[in-house]
C-alpha cells in the first residue's frame, strides 16, 4: 500500500498540471476576445456591422461542434477577417476550456 499511495498522489498531480484552467482562458477571454465577441460570446453587433461580417455566437452548436484543436487554430491563425491572437499553447488551450463554457 505504500508504493501505491505515491503513484496515486504523483499521478494525480501531475495529470492535473496539464489540465486546462477555465479561470485563466476567461482571462485570456477578457483581454483578446470580449471586445468583438462580447461577455457572453454573442458577439459585438457594432463590431460585426463595421465589418460586414456574420459573428455566431460562441457557444452556438456550430462553433461547440468544431474541435479544440479548429478553436485553438483559428483562436491563433484568425478566420475570415478576424486576426489571429499571439498566444502560448498554454493559453490557447486555457482560452478553448473558457469557449466550452459559453455552450447553449
């Protein structure tokens, strides 16, 4: 039982370093993202308009249904005429856990 509780206590804590921080993608949110997507992800209409652009919002099915991997890239890369934000794969993936908690 000795050795046991060890592995268990190693796993546990080092499985959870490389869990996504919802918190931290807020953050992320707030400071890259809210000024055209809005609070809540239904996006800025101004913005859109000014852009003559369809914004869906964050957590519509379209966008939950993309991987976290298509959010991490177009997060990153951009789409359409959105840019692309310089981010650290540790924020990025922080950034996706946030999205996930926009879901309708």
């Amino acid at each position: 039982m000795k050795m046991t509780l060890p592995l268990f206590t190693f796993l546990f804590f080092s499985f959870g370093m490389f869990a996504a921080d919802v918190a931290a993608g807020k953050a992320t949110y707030d400071k890259s993202c809210k000024r055209c997507h809005g609070g809540d992800g239904a996006a800025n209409g101004a913005i859109a308009k000014m852009m003559k652009v369809e914004m869906r919002h964050l957590g519509s099915k379209e966008v939950q249904a993309k991987s976290d991997a298509e959010l991490k890239k177009e997060s990153v890369e951009g789409v359409g005429k959105m840019k692309g934000v310089a981010l650290a794969d540790g924020d990025a993936t922080n950034l996706v856990a946030f999205l996930r908690t926009l879901k309708q």
